[in-house]
C-alpha cells in the first residue's frame, strides 16, 4: 500500500514540474489580409520545425496596426508582421516620411526599444504602391518605367480606385512629379480593377506591388525609375520579453530576413486568392521549396 502511494506521489510530482516547465504558446497575430495569413503560417511552422515551442495564431485582428500594436505592448500578442513605414506613420506617428529606408529602419529599432518591442530583420519584399499595365500596352509603346509612362500618357486611360485618385499625395502628386497627362481617368472599385485592366477599359492602374493578380501574366509591374513611391518593407515586430522567454526564438525569426522575393508573395498571395489553396499549405510549400521542412 505504502508502495502504491509513493508511486502515485511520484506521478503527480512529476506532472507537476512538467506543467510548471512547460511554456505558454508563441501567440502570433495578422492583420486581415491574404499576404499577412500567408505570412503568420510561415513564421509559425518554421518555429515549430526549428524548436519545440507551441504557436497560437490569431488571423485577421480588425483595424490590424491600430489595434495589434497595443495589444502587443499589454502582451497579448507576441509578434506579427508588420511594414516599415506603416509602423513609422501609424505607430511613430510621424508627420514626416524619411526617405532613406536604411535611417527609418534604425529609427524604428530606436523607438520600438523603447517601447519594449524590436524589429528581427525584413523579409526581404516591399508591398508599396505601384503602376501596372497590360503586357501589350507595355509592348506596344515601350513602357519599362515611369517615365516610359509619361512620355505615353497622353494615348491612355488610367483606372483606380477612388481613394487613390482622390488622394491629395495619391493620383494628383503622382502625375505631378512624373509630369503625366493622361488621356482620360476612370474611378472603380479596388476589386474591379484588374478586371477593367484585363477587358481594355483603362490602360494603366494603381496596384500594390505583391497583389495576386500580378502573378497571373499578361501584366507588368512598371519600375519607379524616380522612387516616387516610398517603400514599405515586411517584418517581424516581437515583444522584447518574448525573446527573453523563448531563447531559441530569435535566431529562428531571422531565418526569415531576406528569404521572399515580391515576386515569392504575389505567386502566393495568388495561390490562396485565385487558386483557392489553403494559407496553411502555400506557406507549408514555400518553406519546403527553401529547404525548412
């Protein structure tokens, strides 16, 4: 009897110190968007390859940087991704944009220690503003850039959604630094627009350089040859205490800098919102197409 009742202490001892030991879940948060589902799946499973920590992800957190950002500094969250300048305006709230990418990004290092938060590295893309044309529009009157584009502007129509064209530093500023005259302008909704594109409706729209629909062919993304449009480069932003609490996770969330391509997210942004596939099993092939799993 005096065995039994050893052995059964022992048990639960040994329950005990194992509950005790073990950690809480990494807790991952996006924002609700295609790309940042994508995303959060990567930086889960390549943790859960690469270490024996458990991940909980939160997808699609409404009002994403407005309300992730402080629920990260109350330790809801332990990381998400994010973009540079996106942190910089609605974050930093800085009036002012800095143009040189490689200062904001020490600025954000800077600010965020401060706030208890850093950034890990960037993955390697930029989702900004961009331009986009019908590959035979593009054949046709040589548009490569920007200024290919404003030299022809006055044979085409440009199409985009009524936020942009109504945007003081949207349209307007645009057409302003690159000296554009289009032939004529139509406003459309955001989901419409490559439609419109794809049917001859307009010539020219306003994309975001890791949308889906780029990776369809048929269509080219012109080069800001001015750098009009400022940069918004994807990363990790991740509680300072959590890297503290998870040793091994640091080394793991830089496995990511560098490792995607714009031409990586749109293909995958278009597997999930074309094709139809699972965020879970795109992300899942990316890392195994780049030898994590």
């Amino acid at each position: 009897m005096k065995k039994k009742i050893v052995f059964l202490l022992v048990v639960c001892m040994t329950l005990i110190l194992c509950a005790c030991g073990k950690k809480e879940p990494v807790k991952i948060a996006s924002k609700p968007m295609t790309e940042q589902y994508i995303l959060t799946e990567i930086i889960a499973q390549l943790i859960e390859a690469e270490t024996d920590y458990e991940v909980e992800i939160t997808k699609g957190v409404g009002g994403g940087t407005t309300n992730i950002h402080p629920a990260l500094v109350k330790g809801e969250f332990d990381l998400y991704p994010e973009y540079t300048r996106t942190a910089w305006l609605n974050v930093l709230k800085k009036e002012e944009m800095e143009k040189d990418d490689e200062k904001l990004y020490q600025q954000l290092l800077t600010e965020y220690d401060a706030l208890g938060l850093t950034w890990t590295g960037l993955y390697g893309f930029s989702n900004t503003y961009g331009l986009a044309v019908r590959q035979d529009t593009a054949q046709q009157y040589g548009l490569s850039t920007y200024s290919d584009l404003a030299a022809a502007s006055g044979e085409l129509i440009f199409g985009g959604n009524p936020d942009y064209i109504e945007l003081q530093t949207g349209y307007s500023r645009l057409c302003e630094a690159y000296q554009m005259q289009f032939k004529d302008t139509k406003q459309m909704e955001i989901a419409l627009k490559y439609e419109a594109l794809k049917n001859g409706e307009v010539d020219v729209i306003n994309a975001f350089t890791t949308d889906a629909q780029l990776a369809a062919g048929g269509l080219v993304l012109l080069t800001d040859d001015n750098v009009f449009f400022e940069t918004f480069d994807a990363g990790t932003v991740v509680r300072k205490e959590t890297l503290e609490k998870y040793p091994e996770l640091k080394a793991v969330l830089e496995k990511l800098n560098g490792l995607i391509t714009e031409e990586e997210m749109q293909r995958m942004n278009y597997e999930v919102e074309v094709n139809g596939k699972e965020d879970r099993e795109v992300a899942r092939q990316f890392l195994e197409e780049k030898g994590f799993l």
